[in-house]
C-alpha cells in the first residue's frame, strides 16, 4: 500500500502547495510593499521552496528547437519516428539546406532508471552540430496499460536491435550508464548471427559493465540484499486511477530517494542556497537550480520484470562479463564482436559506476582489434559529467565525433534481407 499512501499525500498536500503558490505570488508582486523588504522576500523564497519540494515533477521537455552548424543557426525538428508500446524513438532532424553532409548517424540510448530521456538533453546538444542524432524515449511504466504485456532485459535488448535494422547500416550507438549492458548484449547477439545493421561503433559512458570492480554504494546495496528483498519490499503496483493500474513496478520516486541520500547532504545545502539567491534576488543563480531540479526530480516508474531482472543479471550474476548471460535461450557472446568499433568513457570521480566498470568492455570484448578500441577517463567529473556540462561539450563530444568519423563504415552498398542478414 506504500504507493498507495505515497498518492494519498501528494493529493492531500494539493490545496496547501496552492495556497503556498498564491502567497507566493502576492508577496512577490511588486505592486506590494512587502516584496520590496527582507521580510517580504524571505517570505516569498520559503513559501516558494515548500512548493516546489511537494510537488510531482513532470516530463520535461527537450526544447532544442536550433543548433549551430559552420557558424549558421539550424533548426531542428523533433520527431517520433518509431513506436512501441514501451519506447519512443526521437529524432532531431536538423533541417538543413545541404542534406547531404557526412554526418554520422547516431542513435544515443538513453538509461531507464528513473529519470527520462531528457536528462540527456546536454548530450544530445552537444552531438548535434556534427551527428544526426535519435534517442531512446522510454515510457514512464505507470502510463502503460496492463494490456500491453511486460517489458524485461530481454525485451530491452530486442527493441535496440529493432531501432538499429530500422535505422539501417553504418549506425553508431551511444549508452550513458545503465544501458551500456544491453548494448553490448544487442552487438554481440548480432556480431554471432552475422547481422550486417551491426552498429559501426558503439560507445559505452559510465556503465556497469561489471560491477565487481571498484564497487560502489549502488552495487554493494544489490550484492547485500536477495532478489526476494528487493521483490518483497520495492516493486508496487500502480495505484488508480493512473493508465497502468495494477501494473507492478519499481516506482521512481523510490529510486529518486536513493540517490538523493548517497548525496543528502548536497541537496540540503543546495536548497539552502536557493532559498538565499531567491532573498537576495539572485535570480540567475536562482533559475539554475531550478533547471537542475525540474530535471532530476521528475522520475518515472520502471516495469518490475525490468527492475529485478537487471538487478539479478547484471548487479548479482555477474553474468555479462562472466560470460554466461543469455538471451532468450542464446548465450550473449561478447568475443564474437569483431567488427564494431568501441569507446568506453569513464568519470574518474564517478560514484554510481566505479572507475574500471565501464573500461572492463574492453577486456571482454577481447576479439575487437587495437585500432578499433579505445578508452578515456575524464579527469574530475563524477557521474553527471560524463555525459554532461562544460567538461563534456569540451572534452569528450569531441572525441565521440571523432572516433565515429574514423570507424564510420565506408562503404560500399549492402543488400540486406528481413533479420538484418546480408543476402
């Protein structure tokens, strides 16, 4: 009944966010005296911190309508080219007078582990001046119908092998953290079937590849408890009256919970800080933390079957790097992948992938030749940065690029029949 309760709040705290909303405004309304005085301002920032931390946090938006291209503003036209009961694919279409660029093709997928595709907004702005970029847009699972049947690691793995035929040959492919196991299970299973949409290359950011390396608060929590624990105490059912009523999950803002405490004591103080720039009328420094939180307090439900079975497979087998994790009935071979390029990127202060977890791919994938592998550690950024902020347009976008454009396929055409085999 936890999810239960946790809605009977949030709909009990409705008519006091309002009113801590209309007060709010009328304190800062510089028609009244008050909002002139410290009294008045101090009154303002504490009303609007109360809101802002009882609220439910929705999707956000991508809002990337321009990118810059030789120095030209380009428009971009966000588009869902594929659909699944369970995953959108997006894709920024840059609309360019000069179709024909050599841009390479990228398809970034996006972590489900709470947080939305969006949280990758700053990659996909950084990639889009020189690639032609789609995303990975999962469905928050409390919007899916029960109708729709379930969605586990497997169904993961197929959907990018799916995204990929439909995106056709010389695709490159970029995990950021959690999905960085089932891409390199989906390029496996297609090196070993000979699949010619096989990625050209694939890079792989902060992601457990095997957790036994340097483990960190996240991987300890799953090697210490039972599968039945995390069974019995984290998947809930959707409450009514949402879309996936009945639907069991691993609600987000539970997720959302566990890594706001590995870091509490930076949220509090950055709550303090933005109840002081709202005082102070600091309204730059103000309207950054909010952009910060309307991105990382807006969480999605994950499907339990996904959940549990990630956390088995990956954080308590081992089975990956081990070699002994299958797919429906297939064993994930990762020493077939002869022909896809590989770039692993780490944080060096990452605390949710331990430094070494990402790099381990390289070890795995032990038939990939020298000149189409290559590993970089960012020097201090923790696990944010290794797919966003300054250091990371700076630094690591370039080095993407440029490793795409070097292993890109160069190719002659290829005549491909259903399955993505060549005839």
């Amino acid at each position: 009944m936890f999810y239960q309760f946790y809605e009977l709040n949030h709909a009990i705290m409705a008519p006091w966010r309002a009113a801590a909303d209309a007060m709010r405004l009328a304190y800062s309304n510089p028609l009244n005296p008050l909002s002139q005085t410290y009294l008045g301002r101090t009154a303002a920032a504490g009303l609007e911190v109360f809101e802002r931390s009882t609220r439910r946090y929705g999707k956000p938006e991508f809002g990337l309508h321009e990118t810059i291209i030789d120095g030209q503003p380009i428009s971009i036209d966000e588009k869902i080219v594929w659909r699944q009961p369970f995953c959108n694919l997006i894709h920024f279409e840059r609309v360019l007078e000069k179709p024909a660029r050599s841009d390479p093709r990228v398809l970034i997928v996006a972590p489900m582990s709470g947080h939305y595709a969006t949280l990758l907004r700053g990659t996909v702005e950084a990639l889009l001046p020189t690639s032609d970029i789609y995303i990975t847009d999962w469905i928050d699972a409390r919007m899916v119908p029960l109708t729709e049947g379930t969605f586990d690691l497997d169904d993961y793995i197929e959907y990018i092998i799916e995204i990929l035929h439909f995106l056709g040959p010389d695709t490159h492919v970029i995990a950021v953290c959690q999905p960085a196991v089932p891409v390199l299970a989906a390029a496996a299973i297609m090196e070993a079937r000979g699949d010619a949409l096989s990625p050209a290359s694939m890079t792989l950011m902060g992601g457990p590849i095997d957790t036994r390396i340097n483990p960190t608060a996240v991987n300890k929590l799953a090697k210490d408890k039972p599968i039945e624990w995390f069974r019995d105490n984290v998947v809930m059912p959707v409450p009514f009256p949402q879309p996936g009523f009945m639907r069991p999950v691993y609600p987000g803002f539970l997720q959302l919970s566990g890594f706001m405490s590995m870091n509490l004591d930076r949220h509090i103080n950055a709550q303090k800080e933005f109840f002081d720039h709202l005082v102070k009328h600091d309204g730059d420094a103000a309207e950054k933390h909010r952009e910060f939180y309307d991105e990382y307090l807006a969480v999605m439900d994950l499907t339990a079957e996904f959940y549990l079975q990630t956390v088995d497979v990956v954080f308590m087998q081992h089975a990956l790097p081990k070699g002994e994790m299958m797919h429906r009935g297939e064993r994930v071979d990762t020493h077939a992948i002869r022909k896809v390029a590989l770039l692993t990127v780490e944080g060096e202060n990452d605390d949710i992938s331990g430094a070494g977890q990402t790099e381990a791919a390289q070890t795995i994938c032990s038939n990939i030749p020298d000149h189409l592998r290559m590993h970089y550690v960012q020097p201090d950024v923790g696990h944010y940065g290794v797919f966003n902020g300054s250091r990371f347009r700076r630094e690591i976008a370039p080095r993407i690029t440029a490793f795409q454009r070097e292993h890109g396929h160069k190719a002659t055409a290829v005549k491909v029949i259903k399955g993505g085999k060549t005839a």
